[in-house]
C-alpha cells in the first residue's frame, strides 16, 4: 500500500512522503515558475509529436493541448497555485493538466523525462535571454554611434596610464566602446548557433524505445536538429555558461564604460554631463548631482561573473547524465540575466542622454603636452633625426615648458632652439591638437575622417 502522501507522479515505490526540510531543499517551483511558457511550450511540442506518430490518439492529444492552454493562461493572469510539494514547474503543471482534462494528462511523459524536458525549458529560456542580449547590444551600439558622429571631430585628451597621452577625437572614443560591444554581439550570435539544438526526446538519458520524432519537437521549437548525443543532451549547461561568459565579457565592458562616466561627469573633469533621468541627488548636499546608474552598471559586472563561476562550480566534477545538482544552473542565470538586460539598457539611456562638454574637453584635450608626439615626429620628419634622439629633444622641451609653467605651444622659438638648434617656426604648425588628431590617418585612428569611415561601417553592418 502506498502511502496517501507520498509523491503523486513517483509515489509508487514510496511508503511515506518528504521530510518537511528534504521538501525545502528540493523543490524548485520557487523559481523555475519562471519557465512556464517554455515547459508548456515543450509538452504542446511533444504531445503533438506523440499524435503524429501514433503514440498518443488524436483526441488526447487535441485535450492535452487545450489543457495546456488554459494552464498558460491561468499562469499568464496569475490564477495557477503553484505547490511545493510538487516540486518543480514540470509536475506542477501535469498535475494541473490532470485535473483539468483527466486521464489523457498522464500519457503527455510518455517517451520523455523530466531530464530532457528542463534542459528543453531551460535552453529555450536562455535562448530568449541571448535574443534580448542581442538587441540590447544593438540598441547600445546605435546610441554610441549618434554619439560618436555628433562629435566625430571634438577632440579630448586620450589616455593611458589614465594620465594625458595624446589628443583623440570624442567620436574615436565612442566607437572603441561600439568595437567591444560588437565583439559581445558576435559572441552572443555565435552562442546562439552553438546552442540551438534540442534536447527534447533524449529522455532520461539512453533515449525512449518509442518511436517519436525527435526532428519535429525540434522543428516545432525553433531548434535547428536534435542534439545528437542523449547523455550529452540531458547532461549539457553548455549554453547557459556561454550566455554567462558573453554576459560577464560585456558587463565588464559596461563596467569599464561606467567608470569613464563617473571620472568624467565628476567636479574635475566635467567632460559629461548626465541627464537628469540617469542621475540622483543628495539627501544632504543639495549640490549634488550623482552617477548612480553608472555606478550601478560598473557593480552588476560583481554578480554576473559570479553567476558565471558559480554555474562552473555546479557542473565541474559531474559524472554523465543529470545530477539533481543541476538544478542549481537556474536562479543564478536568472539573476544574471535580468541585471544584465538592465544594465544594458541603462546605459543605452545613459549614452542617449549624455551631452558632451565639448569647450572642456577640448581644453583638456591641448594640456599635460599632449602633442609631445606630434613634436618629436616632426623632429624625425622634418630634421631627420632618428626618433630616439627626437624622444629625447622633445622631453627636454617638455622639461622646460614645465619649468616656466607654460605648454609646448607657448615655447618661443628661441627657448626651443636653445634645445635644437634646427627648429624652425614650421614646428608650431604641428602643436595645435587639431592638427594632431588630423593627422593621425592610419587605418583605425582618430582622425575624424577614419572615425566617420568606421561609423559608416558600423552603420552599414547593422543595417
Ligand atoms: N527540477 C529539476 C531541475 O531543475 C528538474 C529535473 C528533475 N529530474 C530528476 N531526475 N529529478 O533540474
């Protein structure tokens, strides 16, 4: 005899039902509620697979899929009383669909398993997450690059070190953020190749004596073929630890992003000005106008890489097939995700918003000598020196403007003679930044007209 509580779906070989703390630490409805759609979804693939191929009769099949309907949308309005005893989404929902069309409802697991059901649920889930990532990038990208051709040719101080290295264009600035989020967007797409193979129909783990199609549930979902391995389909979290590397790859750039924003929307710098959307005030200072979405952004890179080594932690050292470890893969990609897709579009918002100070960025674009360079390539250009002694002349020139408390440009000629004999007037031609961010014509500088033809490219990529 079986006892009155132990499991409904596994009861048969049980005497007595769950520990109130074995309960607990086994149940996942708590969170992966959170797949119903893909978990009906995969049972209306399946039961119509199971129809097509006589598994199943038609009019069960045709119940089973109007049970399931009218589950989704009861989850969908919030009527569905999801129970803890049932443990996880996928015997929360065949325990509804039992008491909503009866019978038919339990020969829905026929040739499937729990097993390959939530590494379906779950790819699918994660597969829309990579298709919001996805648009998420391109909405970003297309933000930097109104920024990047509004001001193509304002020049700033680029950096290295974070100390002045040389002039750079404001547009060349934003196009090596539109580079790395371009490179998180390829990443992004190729996971999505990579993964869209379908897991349903490996069943526990060997495969069902069944003859289903495993073809059609694939086609009916989206996937591009089965998966081809029954243990690897049931075993792989593959995809959700490429959508955390991607994820974590990107919110490092967000991160390094955000860091920009704050040194640059600061007292000192004011090179931004953030809008008032993205910004908070003081409970006390009533000055002050805070970065906090940037700062925000420049954290979620803490528990998006943590989801990322969390997930390795789960799957390192798993035998084949499933472990109930496995299901620990979930709420750390959830949390994940939705800071991911927030951080993103924050900074979408940040970036349209943001005015460039282009006077400030322009003054400090001409200090800390910043077109040394530019004065020891003329040395080598026109002197013929060789560069390193150019190097050399330069440094005591930037030696001496610093002693009198001046920058290159404000040198006479005859300081600089007193360094060189060789210099002539000509050599002021090439201290204006202008002039050094014009020059810089190599293929991926910052010369205007280079950051135009990239922004060109980008816009012809993205279509
Ligand atoms: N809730 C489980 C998970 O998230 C579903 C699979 C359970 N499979 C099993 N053999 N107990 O991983």
């Amino acid at each position: 005899m079986t006892d009155q509580t132990s499991n409904k779906m596994w009861g048969g070989r049980f005497a007595a039902g769950p520990d109130a703390i074995m309960e607990a630490i086994n149940a996942s409805i708590g969170f992966d509620k959170r797949m119903a759609a893909q978990d009906i979804a995969g049972s209306r693939a399946h039961a119509a697979m199971l129809a097509a191929q006589g598994i199943i009769s038609d009019s069960d099949a045709e119940a089973i899929r109007e049970g399931l309907l009218t589950i989704l949308s009861e989850i969908e309005e919030g009527r569905f009383a999801f129970s803890t005893a049932l443990e996880d989404i996928h015997m929360n929902v065949e325990a509804r669909l039992k008491e909503v069309i009866g019978e038919p409802a339990g020969r829905l697991h026929t040739g499937r398993s729990r097993n390959d059901q939530v590494a379906t649920d779950f790819k699918l889930w994660v597969r829309d997450q990579l298709d919001a990532f996805e648009s998420g990038l391109i909405a970003l990208i297309q933000a930097l690059l109104g920024q990047a051709e509004a001001g193509a040719d304002w020049v700033m101080p680029g950096f290295t070190h974070l100390q002045t290295a040389q002039p750079v264009t404001w547009g060349h600035h934003m196009m090596a953020y539109v580079e790395m989020f371009g490179r998180d967007l390829s990443r992004v797409r190729d996971a999505r190749v990579r993964m869209n193979e379908s897991p349903l129909g490996a069943a526990a783990l060997a495969g069902t004596s069944f003859p289903i199609d495993r073809h059609m549930t694939a086609d009916a979902l989206g996937f591009d073929r089965p998966a081809a391995n029954s243990l690897d389909a049931v075993s792989d979290r593959d995809f959700a630890l490429e959508f955390l590397g991607a994820a974590s790859i990107c919110a490092m750039h967000l991160s390094r992003f955000a860091e920009e924003l704050v040194i640059w929307s600061s007292a000192q710098f004011r090179f931004v000005a953030l809008s008032d959307r993205f910004s908070t005030g003081s409970s006390i200072m009533p000055q002050k106008k805070n970065p906090d979405a940037a700062e925000l952004i420049r954290a979620k890179v803490g528990r998006i890489f943590g989801a990322n080594t969390a997930l390795m932690m789960v799957m390192k050292g798993l035998p084949l097939t499933y472990s109930k470890d496995m299901q620990e893969d979930k709420e750390q990609v959830f949390d994940a995700a939705d800071n991911l897709m927030l951080a993103l579009a924050a900074m979408e918002g940040m970036v349209r918003d943001m005015t460039g100070n282009r006077e400030n960025l322009a003054a400090a674009a001409g200090s800390g000598f910043s077109t040394a360079t530019d004065l020891a390539d003329w040395l080598v250009r026109v002197l013929g020196l060789p560069f390193r002694d150019a190097h050399h002349v330069t440094g005591s020139l930037v030696a001496m403007a610093e002693a009198k408390g001046c920058d290159l440009p404000d040198l006479t000629l005859e300081q600089m003679q007193s360094v060189h004999n060789d210099i002539t007037q000509d050599v002021f031609g090439v201290l204006g930044v202008e002039n050094s961010v014009n020059s810089r014509m190599s293929y991926g500088g910052t010369a205007p007209e280079q950051v135009r033809g990239q922004i060109a490219r980008w816009k012809g990529l993205l279509g």
